[in-house]
C-alpha cells in the first residue's frame, strides 16, 4: 500500500510541471498583435515612448529639461490623473535617489514607468481582459517574462482611448484605483 501511495505521488510530481508548462503555452497563444481600438492605441503610445529617446519619459516623471515642445504632444495620451501620479512619483524620486537635485542620471525608477522595463522589446502583444463601456485592462505579453504582469488601464475620452493607470507588476503602480486583474483567467 505504502508503495502505491509512493508510486501515485512521484507521477503526480513528476506530471504537474508539464501540466503547468502547458498551461503558460497555452496563456502565450491568448496574445496577439493590437486589434481593438484600445490595443491600438495604447499600441501607438508604446512606440512613441520608444521612439522618443527617453523624451516621453522624462516628460511624464516631469524631470527638469525635458523638451517642452515635444512634451505639450504627449499629454493627449494621457489622462490628467495619470500624469499627475507619474509627476509626483519623478519628484519623490528626485528627492529620495538623487538628493532633490536631478543630474540627469538614473535615481530610484531605473526603468521605462510607460513601458514597465528598462529594455525596448522586439514584438509586441496584447490581451485585453475586460472591456466595458468605456474602459478597458490590456495586458502586455513581455517576450522574455510572460509571467511580468504588465497591466494598463485604457479609458475612452472624446479625444479618443487614453491610458489612465499602469501597473508594472512590481512595487510600482500608477494611477491605480483598483485592481487591474479583472475578469482573469
């Protein structure tokens, strides 16, 4: 009996990683390029972020010498309320990781805050797992780490989708009222 008992459990162990690795495979397949205008748009706000040099990021953390005329552009991507908590997460970080004088180099937040990552991805894939009305909570598939956790809060405005919260995935988030894991599976 002891035997059967131990017999039983090492196939168990032994078929769960399978299992689980089949089950990430199949969370992968789930992602796809942008197709909703949500997707689309928030699709178009993550290659303007890349594509601008670290412009957009240091316009949204409001650091000092940002490009101005560039950054009055960036604004309609955003709602007020997110550029808000992104401005005083640029300030608490000036003020804890560089002293309260920005040099220009790398204080606390040492990566993207648009983006949640300090590297610029090859592809990019969505899945928007709720959609009501007029929002709706994309996630980001990261290549490397599908288990990144990267979630964005788009809102529908009379100018169009705007992302209205992010969360990394990690300690930081911004704008976030309440969870972004709705309606997971």
């Amino acid at each position: 009996m002891k035997t059967r008992f131990l017999i039983l459990l090492s196939v168990i162990l032994l078929a769960a990683p399978m299992a689980w690795a089949a089950d990430k495979s199949a969370d992968k397949k789930l992602y796809h390029r942008p197709q909703t205008s949500a997707e689309k748009a928030l699709d178009n706000i993550l290659r303007l972020d890349n594509a601008s040099n670290g412009n957009m990021q240091d316009f949204v953390l409001q650091r000092p010498g940002y490009a101005k005329k560039k950054g009055k552009d960036y604004s309609k991507y955003f709602t007020p309320a997110l550029l808000k908590a992104w401005a005083e997460a640029g300030k608490k970080d000036i003020a804890e990781g560089c002293g309260g004088v920005y040099t220009g180099e790398v204080c606390n937040i040492d990566f993207d805050v648009v983006l949640c990552a300090q590297d610029v991805p090859e592809t990019y894939l969505y899945r928007t797992t709720h959609a009501q009305g007029d929002q709706a909570i994309i996630t980001y598939l990261w290549p490397n780490d599908p288990n990144a956790g990267l979630r964005y809060l788009m809102v529908k405005t009379q100018d169009g989708w705007k992302l209205d919260a992010v969360d990394c995935g990690n300690k930081y988030q911004f704008n976030v009222k309440t969870s972004l894991h709705a309606d997971e599976k």
